[in-house]
C-alpha cells in the first residue's frame, strides 16, 4: 500500500505508524533502542522506529506487523508464537515477530543460538523466553508461505 | 538525570533540520552553523536529545559516504557505512577478525542496521567497540574540513569522552585500514553484564609473525579503562622479538593492569577492571597468535 504523507522533520517513524496512519500494533516502549518493540522493516532491514526519522521512510517499503498476515490468515511466525503459546502479555511480541521475519529472511535455517543472538534486542518483560525461542525455531522448521506486503 | 521524567516517546521539534547531499555541503554547513549536531544513525544522538542531555538547535543530517573499497594501500570504510554493512563484508571477516567480532557485540540487529562506523568512532566513547581493533590495526581516519581534507592516525584522533581533533566544523568521512602483512594476527575481547550493555573493559590484539613465528609486531588497545580507548604500547613491546612462551604471555598480560587507567563507574570498580585486565589480554594475545599462526 502506497501512502503520502507531510511529516516534519523532528516526527519519529514510530509515532507517524501508530498516530497518523493508526497501526497501533507497533509498540513504543523504552524510546531509547534497548527494547526492541518498535522495530519494523525498512526496506526489508529490521530498524527500531523509536530512533528513526519517519523522512527516512520517504520512498522506502515500511513493514510492521500488520503488514505480515493475509487478513486473518496468520504469517508462519505468528502461526508459530500461538501454537507454542509464546504470548503473556504481549507488548513485545510485534517487535519480536518483526525481528524473527528478518532473520528467517537472512538464514532460513537459524540454530538455537543463531535465534538467541538475532533477538538479543528484543526484551520479553514477562521473561517468556523459553516459548518465545521455541516458536521462532518451530516457524524456521515450517514451510515458508508466501507474505503479502502492505 | 531524570529518565523518569523526560518523554522518550518524542523528539521536540527544536531544530533546524538539513539533509546535505555531498560532504562538501556538509562541510559548508558546519562552518555556517557551529553548534550543529551530527546526525548519523541516530541511535546516541536522539537518545542523548530524548534523555535532555543536549538540545542541537541544527541538526546536519549525513548518510554519505556509505562505501567498503579494497585499494592498494588497504581497505577505505566510508564514514556513514552501517555497521551491519561492515559485519557483512566477507573481506572484512576474513582480513580485520578483530573488527568483525567488535562490531557484532554492539548493540541489537537493529542498531547496527541503524549506526554508523563513524558515529561510532566520533561519538568518542571510551567504551567504542570498534575503537580498540582500529588502533591496532593503525587505522586512519580522513577528515573534511572547509579547508580541505587532513589525515589523522586514530591514535591520535580522541583527547576525552566525547572529545575529538575534529573542529566544529570538521566532519570525518572515511577510515583507512592498512592491509595486514601475511601472518597476522588479530583478536577482541569484550566484558559485559548483558549483551546489550556497554563493556565494562575491551581489548584487541594484533600479532605478527616472522616464518619462524617470533613475534615480529604487536599492538595491544583497550577500551572502557580510561578517558578514551588507549593502546597498552609497554606491553606490546614485551611480546616483540620471541615466540609466544607461557613466560611472556604473562608478563605481557599481566603490563596491560599498569598501562590502564580504569574508574569505578555503574558497570563495574576500577580494581575489577585492573584484575581483570590480565585474563582477557591473556586469552586475546593466545587467540591472535593462534590466528596468526593459522594465516
């Protein structure tokens, strides 16, 4: 989806999603890149919104979460955090998810400590690790379905 | 300070906001507006701004020179070149390790999508992760100025913390890495709490071998140990002229503690960095002559 927008030049890229486009599902969190909740795609690059200028998107292809399902037809990586009931409360999992997408997008066949690594910047409050870790490893061992792209 | 108090959800709009195309603007720029603030990838700039540690009335924006050249005389990094960009480049990880293992501890993914080799080297941190490796590699960096461009060895490039040679209106635009000789060596070592801390000490080796493996150069640089990343050049000198001993490898680790000059700060006291110092310099000088050994 193609979208024009005037921005000023101190609007972050986090707050343009959220308040002038209304897609709330990227989160805001820490504000200062240590949580990773507000990451999204940028030309296919996992950035953190908080911390990027939302001129910088000007031309480019902006991913977030609600970008990734077929309508209600879940992504292989959400289908994979449910199934392994990676969720508690949820506010880290856009961010989470976003990342995940980068990595199976970089390796499609990450190691446990490949994922470990790749998400060492996305914070889980609730510590739901364990499920979390499990989920990511379960979608890079599903077959990959073809992502539509908002 | 305050974090509590400060919105980090915001940046309030307090600037002048410029996007120059060429460094040559850039430079122009810089000398019209003094106080102007860098802006790279962002990733210290706005957070020190959202923290209301310093409020930039200009904000200059650079996102070139983004480049990795192999040249005659080594490898020249454009100083806006991402950080993942550097990680990536299969000559990188086969000719500078010692950078290579620098740059993938900083941070997320994310923030090396973000920042910048030269953020990183002009944010002046004593605690810069890829300051350590450049010095014993003996990188330089090149710099722009509104009366041309000037060499500076990095060595002698940061004078505190935050503190650099660059002028205001200075702007550094590319480092240059010499090639290593055969049989190098090099290694890095960082200590933190997380992985997404700051190093509370850091260290990177580079070793060179003759043909019968004696030492015949070795840099030693550290960071987070004094106000900006120094070089431990006495105990260098130790590992020169002999091969690597069990005897020599300890007392070259065990110089680094004297050359040092750590503080008690959040990350860690300055007598844990002083004891410590000698176990990481001791594993990074065994793992660069493995390396050199090996090449």
């Amino acid at each position: 989806m193609r979208r024009k927008l005037d921005v000023e030049p101190n609007e972050l890229l986090m707050n343009c999603i959220r308040d002038k486009l209304h897609l709330t599902g990227t989160k805001y969190v820490c504000g200062i890149g240590e949580c990773g909740a507000c990451t999204v795609l940028l030309d296919g690059e996992p950035v953190l919104s908080c911390l990027t200028l939302a001129l910088d998107a000007d031309g480019k292809d902006v991913v977030t979460i609600e970008g990734i399902s077929k309508g209600y037809e879940l992504d292989r990586v959400q289908q994979a955090f449910v199934d392994e009931g990676a969720v508690q409360c949820g506010y880290c999992i856009p961010g989470l998810i976003m990342t995940t997408e980068s990595l199976l997008q970089e390796n499609p066949t990450p190691t446990e400590s490949d994922v470990r690594d790749y998400l060492r910047g996305n914070l889980c409050r609730c510590t739901g690790y364990m499920n979390i870790i499990k989920a990511i490893c379960r979608a890079a061992s599903e077959p990959r379905r073809k992502a539509s792209s908002e | 300070m305050y974090t509590n108090q400060i919105n980090t959800r915001i940046l309030y709009p307090s600037f002048e906001y410029f996007e120059p195309k060429t460094p040559e603007e850039t430079a122009a720029l810089l000398a019209k507006y003094k106080d102007a603030a860098i802006l790279a990838g962002g990733t210290d700039l706005f957070i020190k701004m959202k923290q209301g540690l310093i409020e930039p009335k200009v904000i200059i924006r650079v996102k070139q020179p983004s480049f990795i050249e192999e040249r005659p005389d080594g490898f020249h990094i454009g100083a806006a070149t991402k950080l993942r960009t550097i990680e990536k480049s299969e000559a990188v990880i086969a000719k500078f390790q010692a950078l290579f293992e620098a740059i993938r501890v900083i941070g997320s993914v994310q923030i090396r999508h973000m920042a910048t080799l030269g953020g990183n080297i002009c944010n002046a941190s004593p605690a810069a992760d890829t300051a350590p490796p450049l010095l014993v590699m003996g990188a330089e960096v090149k710099i722009l100025g509104a009366n041309g461009t000037r060499t500076v060895a990095l060595k002698d490039f940061f004078l505190g913390p935050g503190k650099t040679v660059l002028s205001k209106s200075e702007i550094l635009t590319e480092v240059h890495i010499p090639t290593p000789r055969p049989h190098t060596g090099t290694s890095f070592i960082r200590l933190s709490r997380a992985s997404m801390d700051i190093a509370k000490i850091s260290i990177a080796v580079m070793l060179q071998l003759d043909t019968n493996k004696r030492i015949s150069d070795a840099r030693i640089a550290l960071g987070s140990v004094a106000p900006t990343p120094i070089m431990a050049n006495k105990s260098a000198d130790l590992l020169k002229g002999n091969r690597l001993t069990r005897e020599t490898l300890n007392q070259a680790s065990q110089s680094v503690a004297g050359e040092i000059r750590p503080i008690t700060d959040i990350r860690g006291t300055a007598e844990y960095r002083k004891e410590v110092s000698h176990v990481i310099a001791r594993d990074a000088i065994e793992l660069a002559n493995r390396r050199a050994e090996g090449s």
